[in-house]
C-alpha cells in the first residue's frame, strides 16, 4: 500500500541552524510534492511544491529537494528561528485526471530554540 | 480576502444527532475537499468535489455525506454522529491551474459524547 513517513519525532535545534527534515514515500510515484506549514489549532499553510522533474526548489529561507530514485524529500529552513517552530507536513500528489488529490504525512514537529 | 471559512469553530454533538460544517471560499477555485485529522494519522480525505454538482469519495467517507450547490460553497452532513467522528475537521480548496497548493480552512472541532 501507498506509505508516506515523516519523522514522527520532534526535531530540536538551535536559532540560527539549518533545519532539515525527511519526507519518504513508498509504493507511490507523485507527479507533485508539496510542503505545508501547520501551527497548533490552525489548518495547514501551503508552503512549496516541487514537480518530480525538478529537483531544487527554493523560495526565500526555505528549499525543498525532490530525489524520485530514493523517493524522498528533504525540506531545508537556513538561518532558523523561533517563529519557524511549528509541525511541518508533506504531501504527495500523483496528478490523477487533471486535479489535485493529495495524501499528506502526519508530520514531522519542529522546535527552534532561541 | 478571506480565503476559506469554515463554520462553526467548535461544536459538541450527542451520539445520533446531526449537524452540517459549512465551507466558503472566495477564490473562485474548481476543487473543493473535506479532511479530518486526528492525532498520529494525519490528514485523511472524506469527500471532495472537482466542481458545482459534483462530489466524489474519499478515504474515509462512511458516515458523512457532502453537497456542492454553488461553486464557493462545500457542505459537509453528519446524519447520525458516533463518538468515532470526533475530530478535527478541515476544508480546503485549490485551483486547476498553476504551481499552488490547497488552501485550508481554520478548522471545526468536533467532540461526540
């Protein structure tokens, strides 16, 4: 079955580094692959997406990296702050009949200590 | 520019009642989508529709049922709720065109007692 994993684990780091976090998928072949931002007790904000024959994307602070052959994503955040603390989602989307219909990953909880 | 809004915020339902969450948006945007998410599953899509008069299934559709009149608005109907659908429930819409993601509501909480 169609599998999508973020690291279920919180990730702590200090201001100013680079955030990394993981986005792996199996047995799916998304057309695109999106990044949204979520903060405790709103909806999800829709941060970047990349097609699958991009393989950077950068906008701002924020670059995302899209490698179909290790089907993974990793979503980069330079320069860190404690405002980027937040639960960060990713979402594959295959692109089916000319729509969006897209399956998101729980989510990986990012903490930017000051 | 409001963006999607849902309606209400909060709601707590008996088991068997019913109640309808409300979805507007303003974008002019074809497709219109009903998640709920509950803690360490996710997003999980119960119904979308791909425009005015059309709705499909989704994931997680049993116990729900949705209806788009209008193109600005998405209904979503609980006809006898369970304390299983206690959850977070979302609306989101997005465009056929460009590089955009969906844009979300705020969100209902949903408590079944």
């Amino acid at each position: 079955s169609q599998k999508i994993e973020q690291n279920s684990e919180a990730l702590n780091i200090q201001e100013g580094k680079t955030a990394t976090l993981t986005c792996n998928y199996t047995n799916y072949s998304p057309a695109y692959l999106q990044w949204y931002r979520q903060d405790p007790g709103r909806g999800p904000v829709f941060l970047l997406l990349i097609r699958e024959n991009e393989k950077e994307k950068r906008k701002e602070r924020l670059k995302v990296t899209f490698d179909t052959t290790l089907k993974q994503s990793l979503f980069h955040i330079t320069a860190s702050q404690p405002a980027d603390s937040a639960t960060y989602l990713c979402a594959l989307d295959p692109d089916s009949g000319g729509y969006q219909k897209v399956t998101f990953g729980i989510g990986t909880k990012l903490q930017v200590i000051p | 520019n409001a963006g999607v809004t849902q309606t209400p915020k909060f709601r707590v339902l008996k088991t068997g009642q019913s109640m309808t969450l409300l979805c507007a948006q303003d974008m002019n945007h074809e497709y219109m989508y009903w998640y709920r998410q509950d803690p360490g599953m996710g997003l999980r899509l119960i119904h979308y529709s791909v425009g005015e008069g059309t709705t499909a299934k989704g994931e997680v559709p049993d116990g729900y049922n949705v209806s788009r009149l209008k193109k600005q608005n998405f209904l979503l109907g609980l006809e006898s709720a369970a304390p299983s659908q206690t959850s977070v429930y979302f609306c989101a819409s997005s465009s056929r065109q460009g590089d955009y993601g969906y844009t979300f509501g705020s969100g209902t909480r949903l408590t079944v007692v």
